[in-house]
C-alpha cells in the first residue's frame, strides 16, 4: 500500500509550525480494498476513508474535472491508475502540493518548497479556476501566513480577480462563504483577509456593506487614518490582539456599517451612524448565515459604542437604560465582550494603538454597582406591578452615580 502525507502537514511542517491534522493520499487501492483492509470510508463525493486504529483520513489519489458552475460539479477519477502527481496538480496552491513518502522524503512536482522559501503563494495550475472557493481560501491563507511575510503571487491574483469578474464567486453558497470567513476571522492577522478580497475584487460580492467603507472619510481630529475602511481594518486587528473570540472580531469588523449610509453632504461628519448600521448589519448576517451570538454582539456594538466611548458624558439614568437595552442583567459575559469590542474601536486609530481605555473599567464599575441592587427588599418594601421596574430604575441610578462621584474624585 502506498500512502503518502499530503498538504498542510507537510506545508506546516517544513516552515516549523505545528501540525495539527494529518492528511494522507493513497495510490494504486480501491474502495475494496481499503475496506478489505480495515479502512472505514466517510467520504461521499470521493473515496475518503479513516484510519482503522488512528481515525487520520485516508484518500484515494483523484483528479477532478470541472463539469458544472461553482464549487461543485465535478467529474472525479479516483481509479488505481491515478498518479500522485497528479493528484498534487489538483490541489490549490503550490505550499499546499507537496507529499512525504514513508521514508520521509520530499515529493515537490510543483515547487512547492521554492514557493515556501520565497513566501509566495501561487496556484499549482489553470484548474485553480474551476474552483470560487480557492479565491477565499487563498485569502485566509494570506491572512494565516501573514506573519511570516507570505504575499499573493501576481498571476495568482490575477487569476482571482478574472475569476471575480467572470462572475464564478457568485455559485458560492452562503454557509461555504461564512466557515471560510469565520476561520479567516480566527487567525492571527484576520484583516489580511479582507483586504485581500478587496483587492481581488471579491468584497464587494459577498460584504458589499463593508467593501464601500473604503474612500468614506472620519474627522481628522478622532481618526487621523481618515478613511474608514482602513479604520475598520485597523480596529479588527485591535480585536485580533485583545481576545480570540469569534463574536467579538466579528463586531470589530462590523461596527462602522452604518457610516455606508451617511449622506456625502455630511462627510466626514457621522452623526447617527451608531442606529443606520443596525440594517447593514443584519442585512449581511442574514446573507452570510452569521451565528446569533456573532449577529447580537455585532448589533449592540454598533448602536452602543459610542455611548460607551462617552461613558464619563453619560448620565447616571442613560446608563442604566443601556444596561437594560444591553440585556446585561442576564447576559453580564455578552455585555463584557462589548467593552473589549469598544477598547478595540478606540485603539484602532493612527498613534491610538496602545492608548488606555478608561472608559470600559469605568462601565464595568457602575454595572457591578447596579447589579448590586437586589428586586427582594423592593418587593418586601411593598412596592408592586411598574412600581418594582421604576425603584429598581431608580436604585441602580442612584449606584451609578455614587460610583460616578467616586470615579471623578479619584481621577481629580
């Protein structure tokens, strides 16, 4: 039986990464005879099977060929005359092409380990194209490898930006676009990704709310970098360093949509923007199948960061109606993702990066504060009906400002 490890462990392996999955490629078997050997198969488009002891996936060296639109409708040949080279010409980029032997040695057809030492990403062939999928792949790859200072080859992006064009990245469903997005999301360096689709032209396919932030221009004197998309860039790579959550870089993205719908005759002003991007939002969660939890955090941000940034402006009663709009009473640990959002937003400006965020501890004391305010002793206090809401209101109010005197002696 000859297999062989294929792809992102070999890839990650030879830059000194850790691997986490392994992927093997069988030649010259069948189906009968994987399952004759133990092998369990899973796959149902082409023959995958899983290992009968370490449950790695075992897959039948194929070729592929293009039949319908999209990512689907394709012929596979996964007979034994199928070659692993070409299998390898298959696959999307040249780092991604290459293969170890039981021995350990090195199977590179296609320049793979070139492509790594000169930190390129390249496609293998022309079938690149055949596949819309490959043009967010490549971009979350941009975005995975940034740090070791990987760029998009020319032809490469050229090849995504005809496929763009050609209207190839509209076949792509809504849940494909949202896992490749949501793990893009989750690397180090996500904003890569959109910039990447921006350049290719993809952006304004699948976030056209976010893709015409870029040109749309912020005061100078809050947003030295001007221009919102770059904002928006800058304030998720805040989000990327602050925490790992999902729905918190989500909301970073997010936040400004509403400033797409600003009236040019108000520029740079954006008055209001905190309640126009409640629609946008929505509008490209619906499309994009986003998760509740990533749409809810996305929402509250965006109707309610700019009260938490003017948190020390804020009336005592103000607060307490966003901590009621903010559902924070029973969702305290959404409300906190929120203030990382928030401290994202304000360092995400030119010469912000490393600013303090004062305003976040200073919401986080007053909701421990109201919090405090216990509904039984009102109860007992014989209040009823409105009434327990109202005094409830009123001694979570009453909290906040205590806090708030507290705050401004200490900081005075």
């Amino acid at each position: 039986m000859k297999c062989y490890l294929v792809g992102g462990a070999v890839r990650d392996a030879l830059l000194g990464r850790a691997v986490q999955d392994k992927d093997w490629v069988v030649v010259g078997e069948t189906i009968n005879s994987m399952q004759a050997l133990g092998y369990i198969q899973v796959g149902s488009d082409f023959p995958v099977f899983l290992h009968p002891q370490t449950k790695q996936e075992y897959a039948l060296a194929r070729t592929e060929r293009k039949e319908g639109k999209g990512y689907t409708g394709f012929a596979v040949d996964s007979s034994p005359q199928v070659t692993l080279e070409q299998d390898l010409l298959r696959r999307d980029l040249t780092i991604n092409a290459m293969a170890k032997d039981q021995n350990g040695q090195i199977i590179d057809p296609y320049g793979g380990q070139q492509d790594l030492q000169q930190r390129l990403l390249r496609h293998v062939s022309p079938a690149f194209s055949e596949d819309p999928l490959r043009v967010l792949r490549v971009a979350r790859f941009a975005a995975r490898y940034a740090e070791y200072g990987f760029s998009i080859a020319t032809q490469t992006m050229d090849l995504m930006k005809s496929m763009v064009k050609a209207g190839e990245l509209d076949h792509l469903v809504a849940e494909r676009v949202w896992k490749e997005t949501s793990r893009a999301l989750l690397e180090n360096q996500p904003q890569v990704y959109f910039e990447v689709l921006r350049e290719c032209g993809a952006l304004k396919v699948w976030f056209p709310e976010l893709d015409c932030l870029w040109g749309i221009p912020n005061p100078a004197q809050w947003h030295p970098e001007i221009d919102t998309g770059i904002h928006t860039m800058m304030v998720l790579e805040q989000a990327a360093d602050l925490s790992q959550d999902l729905s918190i870089r989500y909301a970073a993205l997010v936040h400004d949509l509403g400033k797409g719908l600003t009236d040019p005759k108000q520029w740079p002003s954006h008055r209001g923007h905190e309640t126009l991007g409640l629609e946008p939002i929505k509008a490209l969660s619906d499309r994009l199948k986003v998760p509740n939890e990533c749409k809810e955090l996305a929402l509250l941000m965006s109707e309610f960061h700019g009260h938490i940034h003017r948190a020390f402006e804020l009336k005592p009663a103000t607060i307490v109606k966003m901590f009621n709009r903010c559902d924070v009473w029973r969702k305290s640990t959404r409300f906190e993702k929120l203030l990382v959002a928030c401290k994202a937003d304000a360092r995400g400006r030119t010469g912000f990066e490393h600013s303090p965020y004062q305003q976040a501890d200073y919401i986080h004391a007053t909701y421990v504060a109201a919090n405090a305010v216990g509904v039984q002793p009102i109860i007992e206090a014989g209040f009823h009906g409105k009434e327990i809401r109202e005094q409830l209101n009123s001694q979570r109010t009453a909290a906040i400002k205590a806090v708030k005197q507290s705050w401004l002696t200490e900081t005075h």
